[in-house]
C-alpha cells in the first residue's frame, strides 16, 4: 500500500510519459539489417528441399549455432535457419543487454536443490544438496567459459556491438548481508570467484548510486547491444555458403520419418538429418510436451532519457526487484517474472504498473533526476522449474535443444550453440562442457529413466 500511495506518486513527479508510447524495444528502434532475409533482396528466392541442419529460430541460439557451422561446418553439409519473424524479434531482442557471468554459484545450489525434491525424491536432503553442488560446478565452468568466448569473439571478429564489460553491482539491504558473504564464500571455495563483494562506497564509486550497505558485485559482466550481436552473428555466417537464413518462415511441425525429419513450414517442406531447437520460451507452443517443462514468463522493460543524470554507463546496476543500465543517451530499467499462459508467449504487452514501480526504484538510488519515458515493451523468457538449462538430444536421436535459460541467455547460448555444432559434426573435444546427465533435456522429461551423475562423497 505504502508503494502505491507514496512511492509511486512521489516517483512520479518529473516524469513524463511518450504519447504515444514506442512499444519497439529500444533495441530495434533503429532498423533491423535483417528483415525480411533474403526475401527483401531477393524475392524469388525459395527454401531449399534438403539441409544437413535446420535450426528454428534466429536469436542469440540461432545466431550462435549459424556462427559455429559457418566456423566448423563443411561445404557438403549446409544449415539452414528458419525464423518466424526477424532476427532477434525474440527475446534476443528485448532483454537488458547484460553478458552475464551465469547465475551464481550459490543461486544455481539452491534452485536445482528446490528442484531435486521433485525430480528425485528417492534421494535424501544430504544427498540432493550434494548432487545440486555438482550441477552448479558445471553450470558455473561452461558460464565462465561461455563469458571469455563471447569476449574473444567480439574482439577477433570487430563485432560492433557496443561492449563494454566493467561488471555488475547487486544492491543488497542490510538484512541480507550475511547471505551476500555466504554466497561469495560459496562461490569462491568451488572455485567461481567472479561473484565478489563490494563496499558501500566502492558500489556507488561505480554506479553513481545512493548506496548504504556493502553490495554483491560480478565483475565479469559486461554489456552489449543484443540485437546487434545477434545480426553480426549472422552477418558473419551467412557470408560462408554453408548456412542459410529464412525470415518470415514459421515452422509448423517436425516430423520423424526415420533417417530424416520433414519440417514443414508456411513456405513447404524441408527434409533435414538434425534439427536444433533455439525457440528458447517459445519451444511449448511447438513442441507440446515442454508445456510445464519450459515455463513461459514475461519480464519487461522501459528506456528513457535522462539528460545524463542517473545511471553511470557501462555498468549494471540491479535491486531486489529491478536491473537498469545506461546505453548511450537512454537508461533502461526492467523487472518482472509473471508466468503466462503458452498461447501468449512472444506477446508485447508491458504493464505501466511495473514501469511506474521500476521508477521507485530509480527514485531511491538516484533520486529525482527529470525522466521522459520513450519504449515499454516486454518478452517472454523460458525457465524451467529448476531454473537449470538444457542442452541436448530431447528425442534420442538427432533433434536438438538448448533452452530453459532462466533469464540468462548470454550465459549459455553461445558456447552450448558451440558444443552442439561439435556434437553434430563429430568433434570431439578434450573437455564437455554440457555433459548428458546434467544438461540433457530428459532429466525434466523423464526424471526416472533419466541417468544422473553419480552422486560425489563430501
Ligand atoms: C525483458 C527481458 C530482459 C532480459 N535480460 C537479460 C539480460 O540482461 N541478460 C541475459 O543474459 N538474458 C536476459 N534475458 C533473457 C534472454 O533474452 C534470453 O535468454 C535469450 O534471448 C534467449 O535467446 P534465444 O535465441 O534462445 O531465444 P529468442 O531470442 O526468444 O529466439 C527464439 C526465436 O525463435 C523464433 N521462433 C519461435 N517459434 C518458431 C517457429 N515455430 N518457427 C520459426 N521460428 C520460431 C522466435 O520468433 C524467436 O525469434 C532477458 C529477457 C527478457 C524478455
């Protein structure tokens, strides 16, 4: 009550509102290079019969997988992209922009120990904490590793996609800091010390925030223009003939029909000895048996002008409810998890509640800078109930997914798009980065015949 009767009106004052308001992600609102590929250019041009790969979906997974092929792939062994709308329309599009390190240490031990109490009941509270622990020492391995490639690429490549990487600071109120040291000890025994620590005047030295208590910190983190780095990516694999890209081509149905499955698409029929999945929150509409299993959920976001006075650039900032950041002469501020109905999934329909309740919490780090509010747009991001992803086969043949990200995308798609171009391509490699009994999707789609990891001794 206090929120809507304070807070609010108080936040509002020295706020205007767009009208009308864009409802383009800020992101977008310059153009997309890709619109419409390759119709826009060429409209004669018609899907081809045959692929050796067809991947579903052209944001971060998609980008990244058409990346990989054109890096890895052979010139007999062609991918083929098919997107329902443009390139990086998805969440890809519409997110805060944060390269994250990956979830913490101590966040991913807790969800997957959540988790196991319903997918493995026959073990005991010792036990599942124990298994939990080995899930999040790989989870956090191939995040970091994911992190260091994105960089590296960026740079080799001269993507220009606006990077920059000075970290991440996480306001913690004073009630919480005993559970900010326990989660940096955590981190920093198994190894992961990226999730750090900061003082109260080192945290508002960084972000230019009013901040009282000492702050947990990430310090890998960086920031990037998403929908940019998904078009290089792109632009850079379609300059190999090896891959293919289909906007505006929705898929329908997968078929197994033995050593191939047949697509079938708004534009025809497409035959193909794989197919990976990168519809990420999208995946149950297509894919029935995900309903429940990749839970939809909308978050949102709002961009802005400020005249400068707010946010520090190049880093983000984050509260128990909100994550802002400055990209040029806007700051974004976004929040919200509120699970959706699988028909709406994709939808655009921010709430104005949140908007305004995301400006309290402007209010209170940066206080009452002028504020014109310019785009409120909203996505749809996939979790699964323990919040851990998959990477894998989900048929036990050759159909691919990489989903269930939990709202961190840049931490996984990347390299697992990397891991399962290998794996198609028979390429071994010395270390494996998403191994079957954790990361594969049958551990949520049959718990029981599922083969889990051995459980360590302590
Ligand atoms: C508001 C918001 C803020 C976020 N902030 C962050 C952040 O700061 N950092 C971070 O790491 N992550 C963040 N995320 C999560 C991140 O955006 C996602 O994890 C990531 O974009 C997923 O990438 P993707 O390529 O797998 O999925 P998407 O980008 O959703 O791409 C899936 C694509 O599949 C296409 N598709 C679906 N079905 C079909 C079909 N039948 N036929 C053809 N095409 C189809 C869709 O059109 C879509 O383009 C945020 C998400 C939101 C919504």
């Amino acid at each position: 009550m206090r929120q809507v009767l304070i807070v609010i009106p108080e936040a509002l004052l020295n706020v205007t509102f767009d009208q009308p308001i864009s409802r383009t992600p800020y992101w977008l609102s310059g153009g997309n290079p890709l619109a419409n590929y390759p119709w826009r250019d060429q409209p004669e041009a018609t899907l081809p019969k045959l692929a050796e790969v067809v991947v579903i979906g052209a944001g971060f997974t998609g980008g990244a997988l058409a990346y990989h092929w054109a890096k890895a792939g052979s010139l007999d062994k062609q991918m083929v992209v098919l997107e329902m709308d443009d390139p990086a329309n998805g969440a890809s599009g519409r997110n805060g922009g944060e390269v994250v390190m990956g979830r913490y240490f101590a966040l991913v031990l807790g969800t997957v120990t959540n988790g196991l109490t319903k997918l493995r009941p026959d073990l005991s509270e010792d036990e599942r904490v124990q298994l939990a622990k080995s899930f999040a020492i790989v989870y956090c391995r191939s995040a970091y590793k994911n992190a260091e490639l994105i960089e590296r690429t960026i740079r080799d490549e001269g993507f220009d996609c606006d990077y920059v990487r000075e970290g991440w600071v996480q306001a913690r109120d004073i009630d919480e800091q005993k559970q900010l040291e326990k989660s940096v000890n955590a981190g920093r025994e198994n190894g992961f010390a990226d999730w750090a620590k900061l003082s109260a005047d080192e945290a508002a030295e960084k972000t230019g925030a009013n901040i009282k208590n000492p702050t947990n910190f990430s310090k890998g983190a960086a920031q990037f223009q998403p929908a940019k780095w998904v078009w290089s990516l792109f632009q850079s694999a379609l300059k190999s003939p090896q891959v293919k890209l289909y906007c505006r081509t929705k898929v329908l149905s997968i078929r197994d029909v033995g050593d191939v499955y047949e697509i079938n698409t708004t534009r025809g029929l497409i035959r193909s000895k794989y197919v990976v999945n990168a519809t990420e929150a999208y995946t149950p509409k297509l894919h029935k048996q995900f309903h429940n299993v990749i839970l939809p959920k909308q978050t949102q976001l709002s961009a802005g002008t400020d005249d400068g006075q707010s946010l520090k650039p190049n880093i983000t900032f984050s509260t128990n409810t909100g994550f802002m950041g400055r990209h040029r002469t806007h700051i974004y501020f976004g929040s919200d998890e509120t699970r959706i109905p699988d028909q709406q999934i994709g939808r655009n329909q921010p709430s104005r509640f949140v908007t305004k309740f995301l400006i309290g919490e402007l209010r209170r780090f940066y206080g009452c800078f002028p504020l014109r509010v310019t785009h409120e747009w909203s996505g749809t991001v996939g979790f699964t109930d323990d919040e851990y992803p998959i990477v894998g086969v989900m048929d036990e043949k050759r159909q691919y997914i990489i989903a269930g990200m939990s709202g961190s995308g840049t931490a996984i798609s990347f390299n697992a798009a990397r891991w399962t171009c290998n794996r198609i391509l028979n390429i071994v490699e010395r270390e494996d980065d998403y191994p079957d009994e954790f990361f594969s999707p049958m551990r949520l789609l049959d718990p029981k015949n599922h083969r889990w990891p051995s459980i360590k001794e302590k």
